[in-house]
C-alpha cells in the first residue's frame, strides 16, 4: 500500500497569470474550474497521467524562499536555448545561494522558485 503523488498546488495572489505562464512553460492546457482555481494537465483532462499542478488564490504575496520546487528538463532544445525560452514567457533568473552548479534558479511572476536543470531529456 502506498500514496500516489497526484497533484503539486501553488498558492498565487494571481491563479490565472501564474497558471498561464505555467501552461506557456510546459505546453499543457490550462482549465478554470467553477471553484476560481486553475489546474494543468499534460492532456487538459483532470484524469491525465499525474501530475496536475495546480493553482488556488490566496490574499497573502510569497514571503522568503521555496521549501518545495520544481525541476524542469529541457526537451527539443539545450538548456541555454530552453533559458531563453522561460526568460522570454516571463521567468526571471534568481540567486538562491547556488555556486557553480549545472542548473539554473529562475522564478515564475510571483517569485516561486523553480530549477532548469543541465540535462535534456531527449537526448
């Protein structure tokens, strides 16, 4: 018997711009529920193959760094064409302590730290 990770949720002052910047990122469809939240799932369908992420609002700004992120491959591309590519949606380059590692720290429109990691998937 064990738990299955299902959904990851990321509180936003902001669900529906957090939520498209993330659907933008992993080309996922993003859907409103009638709740006022957002969700993605890599077919737009809430049975998709997990994980869904998930976006609720909350009243509160991020405060301090992450205790929980996500890392991300770059697929199709290296990972300086792929940096581009989350600079040029909105990400922002962040500097959490890291030294000479082989990811990069960025940050989605309400700061929320996540990695791009050196190595394609597809490779």
């Amino acid at each position: 018997m064990a738990s299955l990770l299902r959904e990851i949720v990321i509180d936003c002052e902001d669900p529906e711009r957090v939520g498209r910047f993330w659907a933008s990122v992993l080309e996922w469809p993003l859907v409103e529920s009638e709740s006022g939240f957002y969700w993605l799932s890599s077919t737009g369908d809430y049975t998709a193959a997990p994980p869904l992420l998930v976006f609720v609002p909350v009243p509160e700004s991020k405060a301090g760094k992450n205790r929980l992120h996500i890392d991300l491959n770059p697929s199709g591309c290296d990972q300086a064409e792929e940096l581009e590519r989350l600079l040029s949606l909105g990400a922002r380059q962040v500097d959490v302590g890291q030294v000479d590692v082989a990811w990069v720290v960025l940050a989605d429109p309400e700061g929320n730290e996540f990695c791009l990691l050196g190595r394609r998937v597809d490779a």
